[in-house]
C-alpha cells in the first residue's frame, strides 16, 4: 500500500506543480485553479491509501482518467504538445498502475479484515 500512496502522491505534486507552472507560464487562472484543486484531491487520497482506505485508490483512479480524457481533449482542440500529451502520458500511466493495484490491493485488504 506504501509504494501506492507514493506514486499516487507524487502524481498528485505533479498536478499541483502543473497548475503553478501555466499560471505563471501562460498566465493562465484556470490552470492554477485546476492545478491546486485536482493536485489537492489527489493528494488526500494518497493520504487515504496510506490509512488503508480503498476508496482512496478508486477515487485517484477516477481523478486520473478525468484529468487525462481532459487534456486529450485539450490536444486535440489546441493542438498544442506541451501540457497536453505530457500529462495525457502521465495520468493514463497512472491509471494504468492504479486499475493492476486495485484488484491486489483490495484482496488484501479483504484477507487482513478477516483475520
């Protein structure tokens, strides 16, 4: 569950450091709004990965694809490379990861509240 709640928190400083960057880059609210929330949100459920809690992983899995089918949108309408396939790149990886940890993870849990 560690190794989870890392990689989920540390796409959750990616996010947020993302919206720091295109409000300062391209002077963009919006980004930095975005940025600070979905960075916050990911990062609370990193949070809950390391207590334990489940919902935690689903809602970071949800969050991921969100946040990716977002900027595959955004490339597709401004064509523009740069953020867009970077963290289409990086928030399918994370869904990726997240959906083979996801069955494991709450098998395991399942067997720990058994005992």
């Amino acid at each position: 569950m560690k190794k989870t709640g890392y990689v989920v928190l540390t796409y959750g400083a990616i996010v947020f450091f993302g919206g720091l960057m295109g409000a300062f880059i391209a002077h963009s609210i919006p980004s930095l709004v975005a940025g600070t929330v979905f960075g916050a949100l990911i990062s609370l459920n990193a949070y809950k990965i390391f207590k334990g809690n489940m919902r935690g992983l689903t809602l970071a899995l949800i969050q991921s694809i969100i946040l990716g089918s977002f900027f595959l949108y955004r490339l597709k309408m401004t064509g523009k490379f740069f953020p867009a396939a970077i963290m289409i790149t990086i928030s399918f990886a994370i869904a990726i990861f997240l959906l083979m940890v996801h069955p494991r993870e709450t098998n395991t849990e399942k067997k720990t509240s058994k005992e």
